[in-house]
C-alpha cells in the first residue's frame, strides 16, 4: 500500500482507534517486506507515543476498527480488558452460502493447524473454547448472506472457521466471500469481513467509550 495514512475515528492522549484498510498487517511481518504495518503506521502519526501499542489484532485481509494504546499503563489496561471479555465487538461479513436460521451461537473450540500455519481447525479434545454469536441482517442475492457477528472470544481467525466448518459439524456451513484459506477468493478483490464497532472503557476514567465504522460493503 503507497498511502500511509490511516483514518481515525477516536483519539485521546491515552489511545487511539483507526479504521484498518483490508489488506495491511495489524503488525510486522517476518522479513523487510513485511515491516509496513497499522502499528508501524501510528508510531509514525504519533511520534511521542511510548508504547506498547498494540492492544489486539485484525487479520490482514480484515478491516475496520483497532485500537492502539499510546502509553504503557494505557496497553496494560485495553489489554486486561480484552483478556477479560468486557470489549464488546461486533462484525459485518458476507458469507457464500444462504443461512437457515435468523440468528444463534456457534460454539466450536478451535486450535493451530500445526502442519499448515496459519490455518485454524477445530478440535474439540484440544482446541480452544471459542464463540460467536450472530443474526442475519440480510438474505442477498446469487445465495448470499450479510451477518452480524458478536465474537465472545477472540480466537485467531474464529469468525472465519465457525463460518466455513459445515452445519452437520456446528458451524455455518458458508464461508467468508473472499477468505481464501477456508473458502475461495476466486473474482473478490477482497475478504468481506469487517470490524464495525468496539465498545471499550477509556484508560483515563472508566467511561464506555463506542468507536464504529460502517462496513465499505
């Protein structure tokens, strides 16, 4: 991407929160070419930031709403509140496939696909407890579906394995348009996945503070 700036939808003197494009990493890669990134990004935009920044992570094809820390005690504090679930966190998605039913929760553990990184597959002896609660908020057509999602954890690539892995498994049997490790991004500029709104409390004194971004598609 040649455009380094990032579009911000809230900022304090604590953290700030971007809208990620799809297709730039949450944080550096392996190797020069990877260096380009959202944290990268806004060291740059906020040079007295001391860090840590990062707070959480989208998938690189993913968009939408991150949050970055820009002081220590601000990460430590974002941080605990994503290890404890109280971040509320909804997506927009469009998955290939028509959805049966109106809304639910998918409960699938899932765990590292050791012998093909970065793959995700669930595993109900070791995996790990994962959630994701969703509503259809529209039947499309050429059998398409637009869901909400309201992860209750935050496994990586969970929305995406608890839409591809089939009904009869748990899931919901329609993977993500444009996810091509567990569907097929075969004519889509890109995964239609999109991080639409974060509820946090602020660092500084406690408040809810909701940060949202419309889904570009």
């Amino acid at each position: 991407m040649t455009d380094s700036a990032l579009t911000i939808l809230y900022e304090t003197n604590r953290f700030v929160a971007i809208d990620k494009p799809a297709g730039l990493l949450s944080v550096p890669g392996k190797g020069p070419d990877k260096q380009d990134c959202c944290a990268a990004r806004v060291q740059a935009m906020f040079a007295d930031a001391t860090g840590p920044l990062t707070v959480h992570r989208l998938d690189m094809e993913t968009s939408g709403v991150m949050v970055l820390a820009l002081d220590a005690d601000a990460h430590r504090h974002l941080s605990r509140q994503f290890e404890e679930r109280t971040v509320e966190k909804e997506y927009v998605a469009i998955l290939e496939g028509v959805i049966g039913t109106d809304e639910g929760v998918v409960d699938l553990p899932i765990r590292l696909d050791v012998e093909n990184r970065p793959r995700q597959i669930v595993d109900h002896e070791q995996g790990k407890a994962s959630e994701t609660g969703y509503r259809v908020l529209e039947r499309l057509g050429g059998g398409r579906t637009r869901v909400l999602f309201t992860p209750r954890t935050g496994r990586s690539h969970q929305l995406r394995v608890h839409s591809a892995t089939p009904v009869e498994a748990g899931g919901l049997g329609a993977p993500i348009v444009g996810d091509s490790l567990y569907g097929s991004a075969a004519g889509e500029a890109r995964m239609l996945l999109h991080a639409s709104k974060l509820v946090i409390s602020d660092p500084e004194d406690g408040e809810r503070v909701e940060i949202v971004s419309e889904a570009p598609f």
